[in-house]
C-alpha cells in the first residue's frame, strides 16, 4: 500500500494474534476476559467476534506488524521485539513509522541480549568490535552497535541462532532470552540487555476515524480493567479514627478509600482497592497497625 494510499472503512474491529506459540493462547484468553467470543472459521485462520463486532485474524508471529503496516488488521498482539524490529528495519530502509504499541501486556517477558563464550570477561560493549555477531534482529543489533559507536559484522540467522560460535560463524550473538538454559547448553553468558521485551498491543499512529474509534476506545477500556484487576484485590476492615493515617501509610498501592463511621461511635469501617499482592505479612502488619476485621475478596470486572 502506498504511503498515500487510505484503508478502505469497515465497521468491525480486526485483531491479529499469533496463531501459535508462546503468545497465541494467553492473548486469545486476555481478549475473551474483556468479554468477547468468536466462531472459528474451518481453516482456522479467521474468528468473526459473536458477542462484539470485533474478530480475530489467527497469523504468524513475524507477519503482524506487516499486516498492521498493511491495514489489513487494526491492531496486533505481538512482541515487543518483533514490532521494534519491523520499525528498525523500515526507519533503515528510510521509510517512516506507520504503527506504535499501545499497552504493554503483562505476560510473553524476554529479553534480547548479546551472549559471549564463558571465557570472556565482559568488559563493555566496545570488546564487540570487528566481531562478527549473529542474531535474528538485525535491525535492532544495528540500532545499537550504532548506539555504542562499534563497528561489528551482523551475521543474520532465522533460527538455532545460539550455536553459531560453536560453527565458527560468528564470535558472540544477539538473541532473545527467557530462563538463560540455552545459552547455558551452548557455553555462553548474557553480557548486556539491548531491550526488554514482553507481548504487546500494537496499533495505528492515528486514531480510527469510522466507527472502529468507538470500538477501539470500548476495547482499551476493558483491556486497561482487566489488567489493573490482574494483583488487584479489594481490602476491607475497621479501625480506630486516630489509626487511619498510619493503616493508609501501609496500602501506598490502594486507591483513595471509602470510609464509613460506624454506629456513631469513632470507629471507622473502611474499603480500599489495592493492586499489589495481598500477601498475610501485610495483614499482619495492618492488624498491628490497629486494623480489625480484615477481609480480602477478590475484584471480578472493574471499568474506569
């Protein structure tokens, strides 16, 4: 599609997800918490939204941010690593940005490290320089070789990118990492993290101007609740007016809470929405605090 070039309207919403992998299942599940159901098609590749106009496309991870770039979808789950890749590769390519991440998710965390052999001692980026380095985000690694002002071979690799010292084609590489136990096996370290990474929802630099804008917005909302509610649990208890000050200075997670006086008398009964772990030391430091009654329910739906 051309830079001039509009996406024709529509009146439902297209999402893109990774069909399968790490980030397939877990997207498809945040999306039926915010309310939404689909029917699958028979070849598994499109799910049109029942309960909201609002479907799914069922696609390879790498292929996202081109269908977004496309518009062929209007937004996108994916890694933050792949979606920064893609822009990395069209900013070097001197073509301009043509989408964003919009939320960050909360689940699909890595990170994208250069790994050297066990026998270096990491001394700094500049140590990489005249190296040959394979990775499978060139975009990104040139990005940040650029950064640090180094001068490296990018030897690019689509897969089993941890192996490519051990066949002599490069000196260290650049890849993602989870646990560590692959570089472990292949007798290399983490030196330094080039980028956080965990699944995002990408999506347009603008906003939609059709009625997707209302569907997007409805989306966002829900998203934003459900992902609030993820550690969040509603406290109650009672306690003394005099204690209320020191019980408030322990919940710096809760938002502003509702008190109520109780039977006229100083004791105050009061509710707060906290969004950290409710783990039994902090109850135990709230009872001592002068808290009495503590109850902790958890929060099932919540919107903003």
């Amino acid at each position: 599609m051309s830079p001039s070039a509009v996406p024709a309207a529509r009146d439902r919403l297209r999402i893109a997800i990774q069909k399968s992998g790490r980030l397939g299942e877990p997207a498809r599940a945040l999306l039926a918490s915010c309310g939404l159901s689909w029917r699958e098609s028979r070849d598994k590749l499109f799910c049109y939204g029942e309960t909201l106009p609002v479907d799914l496309l069922l696609v390879r991870d790498d292929d996202i941010p081109g269908l977004l770039a496309d518009g062929v979808c209007d937004y996108g789950i994916v890694g933050r690593n792949v979606l920064e890749e893609f822009a990395a590769e069209r900013a070097g390519g001197g073509k301009p940005a043509v989408s964003k991440e919009i939320r960050p998710l909360g689940f699909g965390g890595c990170r994208l490290d250069i790994a050297v052999p066990d026998a270096w001692e990491w001394e700094g980026p500049q140590q990489l320089q005249g190296k040959r380095i394979a990775t499978s985000y060139p975009g990104l690694l040139a990005k940040w070789l650029a950064e640090q002002q180094v001068e490296a071979g990018v030897v690019m690799l689509s897969g089993s990118v941890e192996i490519a010292p051990r066949l002599g084609q490069a000196d260290v590489i650049c890849d993602l990492v989870s646990s560590g136990a692959t570089l472990v096996a292949n007798q290399l370290k983490p030196a330094v993290t080039i980028m956080q990474s965990e699944a995002v929802l990408a999506g347009p630099l603008q906003p939609f101007s059709d009625i997707r804008g209302e569907l997007a917005q409805m989306l966002l909302r829900r998203l934003d609740g459900v992902l609030r509610l993820k550690d969040s649990r509603l406290l109650m208890f009672q306690a003394q007016r005099k204690e209320v000050p020191a019980l408030l200075e322990l919940l710096p997670d809760a938002e502003q809470p509702t008190l109520l006086q109780v039977d006229g008398a100083d004791t105050l009964a009061l509710q707060a929405l906290c969004h950290g772990a409710m783990t039994w030391q902090r109850l135990e430091d709230l009872k001592r605090a002068g808290a009495r009654g503590l109850m902790v329910l958890p929060v099932e739906r919540m919107l903003a």
